[in-house]
C-alpha cells in the first residue's frame, strides 16, 4: 500500500524498494556483485515469479564462503552461481544447468558453461590462507579443475583425435578398387587367350613324329601340340583350325612335324597326306597278349579299345586250327611297320601271319610228331620256356627238365603258370598263390597248362622241338638280373638253389 493506504497496482512495485542511495556528489556508488542471499526478493511475493527468482536459485547455489564445501556434494561450477550486471546496467542471472548429456553435443556437455580460465569475480578464485613459491596467491581448486568440456561424468575426458580420419575412406576406397583391378586383369586376360593367344611366327624348326589318334579333334590334340612345343598354345591351334577351310578334316596317322610352328602352318600340315609316315612298333618275346594290345594302343595311333573290339572275335584274325581260337601264344612277336591309316585288325592280322610264317619255316607239323607233340602242345611249352628261361642259350634245358617231368609224372610246378591264371606277375609265387584253383596251376594239375601263358618267340619254339639231353628235373634261376640257371636232378641240390634265389631276391636282384 502507498502511503495514502492506497494500494499499488498489480503489476507494480513499491518504488523505494528499487530507489538507490547516492553519493556526496549524486553518483550511485557501484552495485555490489553478489546479492545478499539473506536479503528477500520482493518479488518472491508473486506466485508466479517465485519458482524462477534469482534469489531463490542463489539459495540452491550459496557461495562457497558461506556453505561448506563436501567432498560428496555434487560438483559445482563458478559461471553456474556468479551473475551480476552487463555493459548495458541490466542484470544477469544464472541459468539453470541442464542435466548431462541432454544438451550440447554428443559428447555429453554444453559449450555454454565452458569458461576455460577465466576469471570471475567475486566468487572466491583465489584462497587468501594458500600462496605459492613466489608468494602469489594459488588458484582455487575449482580454477585448476579441467575446463567443462574436458570432463566427463566419469572424471577428466581425453579431447577427441581427428588424427588419421583419412583411413577409414581410404580403406572403404581400396576395398572396392582392388577387387576390380583384380577383377579387370583376369578380364583381360580371358580376353587375350581367346581372342589372341600366343603363337609362334615361322614354320619351325626340327623334326619330330607327332601321332593324331582316331577321333581327334583340334580341340583334343591342341593341348598335346602344346606340350610337345609344335604351336605356343592350345588356343592358337583351335582358332587356326576355325579359320581354316576344313576345320574338321584331321585323319589319324602319324605326320612328321616340326618344333615351334606357326598354329596356322601346323594346322594345314595336318591336313596333308603326304606328311602321314610309318610308325615302328616293337613286340618282345614272352609278352602276353594284354600287354601287347596296351602297347599297340599307345604307340601305334589306333586305340586300344580298336585291338580289344577284334580280339572279341578272334575268327576274323584266321588263326590256326590249333590255337582254339584264342590268340595268346600266337602273335608273333617282332618289329611292325603301322602304316597310314592302318586298323586294328590290319596290325593283328599282319602278326598272326608272320606267326604262320615261323611255323612253316620251322617245318611245325612234321616237328611236332617227332617230339610226340601236337602243334598246340608245342607251342604251350615254348611259351613255358620263354617265361622260364634267363637266357637263350639255356632254352633247351629247360625244354628237357619238361620233358623229363611229363614223362615221369611229375607235376611242373612252375610259378610262371600260377601267376598267369591270376593275372599277376613275378618271379616266385606265395604260398596262398599256390593253393589257387586255377586250371593253370600246375602245381595242382599234372602234365601242360590248357594254353599258352605268353607268346613265345622263334627261339623258344626251336628250343622245345630240339631239346638238350640230359636227366634234369629241376631248374633254378638264380640270378634273375644276369640270367643264370642252374638245373640238377637231385632236390636237396634244387632246395640250395632256390634258397639262393631267396636270398638275391632280398637283396633287390630281382
């Protein structure tokens, strides 16, 4: 109320609360910084300004002259309780600080409460009873704290490092562009064999045969040209054979070629007759006739399914009537020239006839009965001999211990035969060998084996028709490197020899 017990207007206040005393000379003495907590705010008698009144906030943050500082009090900041007046005379006043984390940045603190060092007066920064060294007053423990931004709710935080950003990208960027190197080379590449693969430049040099098997394909014998050095690449040759006019006009036969040829060049070589040569296969005596028909697969450029698909019918060969339609025994063996665009059946039949050559020349027939043998039986024991005998030389030994055996009755018992009917192959046969069914096991069964074991050569059918004389019953190759046989009648003496065979046989001269 006025003094005229009027009452003020609501929105007004008694002026003499706001009147400021003046100095000697009319000037207003300074203002204090710091308002006296224990002074009331008018104000607060309004409702509506009570709950935000500085004076209310500054008894919620009293100084800390007049509050005993706790080491569990929350921790307190100098710019959160200090205000005072601006350049302009109007008042400021603290804000309320906002709970961590909820403003500022990400990091959980607010840019408006960093104050760094600065210095704010009136608030107790320097404790008159603590001086350093130099007799400077210390600062507070609140202004050697770290700055607000440095430190988080767990205590000081380290300033954030921007160092090395650049490496995350720069990975990121690698990542990609590494596959895609990787990716565009083998691009390339694939690109390059096909559309331009290497190949050499002239028609080449030396000489070799080259052998191109029935059913082949520039495909199929590209990669074997490479291999033997003829062109640089498998490619290169199927492309020369794409261009060509004849791209399928490869015959099987052996050509004679030259190293390091253009695959151009190579290809139309091929494709000439004039360039198909003889090829020379060898057959060695004593081979059976599975190994024969392997070797001629491989070395005279018809297949070995060719010689198996005849040897299935084995009349179309006009074997002899004794040979019972089978053709072991009765492929001669010698050397053959397999001429361009031979078969299978030219190559078997050519030595089926030279076989009947040796018959005739060795006067068989008419042998035969002299020996009391038929031609069949004759020709059994020579491949008995063959696969027996070390040296040739010892043929006809050999021929008489058979004999000598058949006419006494006593089992041949050779080793030979008893591999043969398990199609295995070796010098001496194991005990369970031994005791095989087989009708070749002469061990079991007395006098020849049902056919021959191999195909025996002209020595060995000269060896049986003209045999050696003498009483031996037993033979012993001791020495299965060098050959030597020993024969003897007595089999204490043939128990000897076969104990020495063991015991060579041990030491790798087998």
């Amino acid at each position: 109320m006025n003094e005229n017990a009027n009452t003020w207007p609501p929105n007004q206040r008694d002026p003499r609360l706001f009147q400021q005393p003046t100095g000697p000379m009319g000037v207003q003495p300074p203002q204090p910084l710091h308002h006296d907590p224990r002074d009331r705010d008018p104000r607060l008698t309004d409702p509506q300004g009570a709950a935000d009144s500085p004076w209310r906030r500054t008894q919620r943050r009293s100084r800390p002259e007049a509050t005993e500082w706790h080491p569990e009090a929350t921790e307190w900041h100098p710019e959160a309780v200090s205000y005072g007046t601006g350049p302009g005379g109007e008042e400021h006043y603290p804000r309320e600080p906002e709970p961590y984390g909820q403003a500022g940045d990400e990091q959980g603190y607010d840019d408006r409460y960093d104050t760094g060092d600065r210095f704010v007066p009136g608030f107790g920064d320097y404790e008159d009873d603590e001086d350093d060294e130099d007799g400077h007053p210390r600062r507070a423990r609140a202004a050697r704290r770290p700055p607000a931004r440095s430190r988080g709710p767990q205590g000081p935080r380290r300033p954030r490092r921007r160092r090395f950003r650049w490496i995350a990208p720069l990975a990121a960027l690698l990542v990609i562009l590494i596959p895609l190197a990787i990716g565009g080379a083998y691009v390339y590449h694939l690109y390059q064999s096909k559309y331009h693969p290497a190949d050499y430049s002239g028609p080449g040099t030396g000489y070799l045969v080259v052998q191109v098997p029935s059913g082949s394909s520039p495909t199929s014998l590209g990669p074997q040209l490479a291999k033997l050095g003829v062109v640089a690449s498998a490619r290169a040759f199927v492309l020369a054979a794409e261009h060509s006019s004849d791209p399928n006009g490869l015959l099987p036969g052996f050509y004679g070629m030259h190293l390091h040829m253009k695959a151009s060049l190579a290809y139309a070589l091929l494709l000439n007759q004039k360039n198909l040569v003889q090829v020379a296969v060898t057959i060695p005596e004593g081979w059976r006739l599975s190994q024969i028909v392997a070797y001629l697969g491989a070395k005279s450029g018809i297949p070995a399914s060719a010689y198996q698909a005849i040897l299935k019918n084995p009349a179309q060969l006009h074997l002899p009537a004794y040979a019972g339609g089978k053709a072991e025994g009765y492929l001669f063996p010698a050397t053959y020239e397999v001429v361009p665009h031979e078969t299978a059946l030219g190559v078997l039949t050519a030595m089926v006839q030279r076989f009947e050559q040796e018959a005739v020349q060795a006067n068989l027939p008419t042998a035969a009965k002299q020996v009391h043998l038929t031609e069949g039986q004759v020709i059994i024991m020579a491949s008995l001999v063959e696969a027996e005998g070390g040296r040739v030389s010892d043929y006809p030994k050999i021929a008489r211990v058979i004999y000598n055996r058949l006419a006494q009755h006593i089992p041949l018992q050779l080793d030979s035969t008893v591999l043969y009917g398990l199609n295995k192959y070796g010098i001496l046969a194991t005990d369970a060998e031994l005791s095989s069914p087989s009708p070749y096991n002469t061990y079991k069964h007395p006098g020849l084996p049902p056919g021959p074991i191999d195909n025996p050569g002209a020595a060995a059918i000269r060896a049986v028709l003209n045999p050696a004389s003498g009483n031996w019953i037993y033979f012993v190759t001791v020495n299965p490197k060098t050959g030597e046989t020993l024969f003897t009648a007595s089999q204490a003496q043939f128990e000897q020899y076969r104990a020495e065979l063991e015991h060579n046989l041990s030491q790798g001269q087998g």
